[in-house]
C-alpha cells in the first residue's frame, strides 16, 4: 500500500462511521483492543478508535498515479468523509493521508515532488494531514528473492 488515509480519534465512532457510510477498511481497531504484535514501542492495546482506507495500490515510484487515486477517493467519498465530525471525531484530532515513495536521493542530489492544488483543497476542507515517507528503493537482487 503505497497511500493511505488513517482516521483516529479518542470519541470516534469508527463502526458507526462505517455502518452509514458503507466504506470499506482495511483495518479497523477499538479504543483498549489490543494491538497486534508489532516492535512499536507503543502501549499493547489502543488508544484511539480509529481505520485506514487504502488509497492507491501504485508503485513507490508512481508518485504520480498515488496522487491521482488519492484525489479520485477524496472527491468520491467526499461527503462520506464530512461525515467523521457527526461520529465523535474532533477537530483537532487530524486525519491522514500518507504517501510512500520511493527515495531518489542516490540517483539525483534533489528530490521535489509536487502536490495538486486540488489534492491540497480536498484534504484541506477535510481537515486532512499529507504525510510524505521517503523509502530506500529495493535493490534489483533483493526483488528477485
């Protein structure tokens, strides 16, 4: 999953979200459910209901098409995604939007990448975040593995 949206909050009522609005998660989890085993560092259960909807599925060096999927999810659910106030989500408890791209650094000695004004107003009048995670690229031996 190369862009995401993760939703959380203290109050949200995540099954309630998503009964109304019939989206479709890849994740979910409760306020004190314990939290799948992971090297964290964070506390074993919850503290935030809260989902992640996969965004895109291109590769980490298709930025480009990241950015478009991105902008087809946010204008389709739109009003859907309005909605997570009505559910106890608060304000100040930002959602977001991750993109994982590939690090070009070796090959080039500056990286820019460019956001959508549209991109930038749908989650702007959603009250989204944009996180933007550089990965190192996998070498071509580790891909045949």
């Amino acid at each position: 999953m190369s862009c995401i949206l993760i939703i959380e909050g203290k109050k949200f009522d995540v099954d309630g979200f998503l009964e109304s609005t019939k989206m479709q998660p890849y994740e979910k989890h409760i306020k004190g459910e314990k939290r799948p085993f992971k090297k964290t560092g964070k506390k074993p259960i919850y503290e935030e209901s809260g989902c992640r909807f996969d965004l895109s599925t291109a590769d980490f060096n298709d930025f480009e098409t990241q950015r478009k999927d991105a902008i087809k999810f946010l204008k389709e659910n739109f009003e859907k995604l309005k909605s997570l106030y009505d559910f106890g989500l608060k304000k100040s408890e930002v959602s977001s939007i991750g993109f994982g791209i590939e690090n070009q650094m070796a090959d080039f000695w500056c990286q820019t990448e460019y956001l959508q004004p549209e991109l930038l107003k749908l989650a702007g009048d959603l009250n989204f975040a944009i996180e933007i995670s550089l990965y190192h690229p996998a070498l071509e031996d580790d891909e045949n593995e």
